[in-house]
C-alpha cells in the first residue's frame, strides 16, 4: 500500500493498493479521503517492476524495473499509468 499526500495541493489523501489478478495484470484499489470511498481498476498491465520498492514522488508513484530499464508509473491525480 502506497499513501500519496502532498500538503501544498490539497488536505485530502489517496491511498493505492496494488493485488496481482495474473501473472500479467494486477488490480489497483484506491481510497480517496476526499469522496471518502474505494475504487477499482482491474487489468493494468504488469511491468517487471519491484512494487515494494514504490516512490510517490511530484503526484505520481514510481517502482523500479526489476530486469530492464523500463520503471512503472502511476500518476495518483489522472488515476492512469
């Protein structure tokens, strides 16, 4: 689980949790304090990424690539990867 906060946009707080569906996809829950409700996204594509190892950093979250050099991202805010 990921908290994504940045004081100097808003008081409200996301946070985003990462579920492996298949070996291919994972399915990304996220809680806004805002609208204070769950929402889901399911069949993200799965990069060869740590997800342990994620950064919120400038709105989004980034996890490093694991064997290549490709990082995943997901930008909190727009909810897209």
């Amino acid at each position: 689980m990921f908290l994504a906060y940045d004081p100097s946009e808003s008081i409200a707080y996301k946070v985003v949790a990462i579920s492996f569906l298949r070996r291919s996809q994972i399915f990304v829950n996220m809680y806004s304090s805002e609208s204070k409700s769950w929402k889901g996204m399911e069949g993200v594509p799965l990069g060869d990424v740590c997800f342990n190892l994620g950064v919120y950093f400038d709105g989004s979250i980034l996890w490093p690539a694991l064997t290549s050099e490709e990082s995943q991202c997901f930008n909190v805010s727009s909810e897209v990867f």
